[in-house]
C-alpha cells in the first residue's frame, strides 16, 4: 500500500530536493552535550540526514516516529545535514 501524506502541486519549488530513503532512529552526536537518539533519513547511497518535516516538532515528532523502519520518497528543502520534508510517500514494501 502507499500512502500519500500531503497533497501538493506536482511541481516542485525552486530549492526543492526529492530523495528515497530508510527512515531510522539512531544516536547522533555521541559523545556531545548534544548527544541524542534522532529519527534520520539514510539513503541507498550512504547519505544520513537529521530528518524534520516542515512545521512538526524538531524534538519530537510523532508523525516521523511512525515512519521509522519504513522506505520513503519525500520532498524537501535540504540545509546543511538536516532534511526539511514537505510531503512523503511510503514505498511499497516499505
């Protein structure tokens, strides 16, 4: 089954990226006082973001909790390492 998150024109903004990834929680900055468990975004090709979605909570966020284990297809604005996403689709099989 694919479910769509949002709906939003076809076309993407300018600045818009567009990436297939593997949603995972994971510890980031070991050994900092930032150090945490997050919820990234890895990609086939080894790529790892800090994963939020555009207006949710960038300390927790329930509706990337549900996401977690799952491959996506989503489309955002990327800044540095963080991954700002607009809209999702959940792959099938993922």
């Amino acid at each position: 089954m694919i479910e769509v998150a949002a709906a939003w024109d076809d076309e993407m903004e300018a600045g818009d990226r567009r990436i297939t990834g593997t949603v995972a929680r994971t510890r980031v900055a070991p050994g900092s006082k930032s150090e945490r468990v997050d919820v990234v975004l890895r990609t086939a090709g080894g790529d790892e973001y800090a994963f939020r979605r555009l207006g949710g909570n960038a300390f927790r966020d329930d509706a990337l909790e549900k996401l977690v284990g799952k491959t996506i297809t989503t489309t955002g604005q990327l800044a540095d390492h963080i991954f700002i996403m607009k809209d999702w689709t959940v792959e099938s099989g993922g």
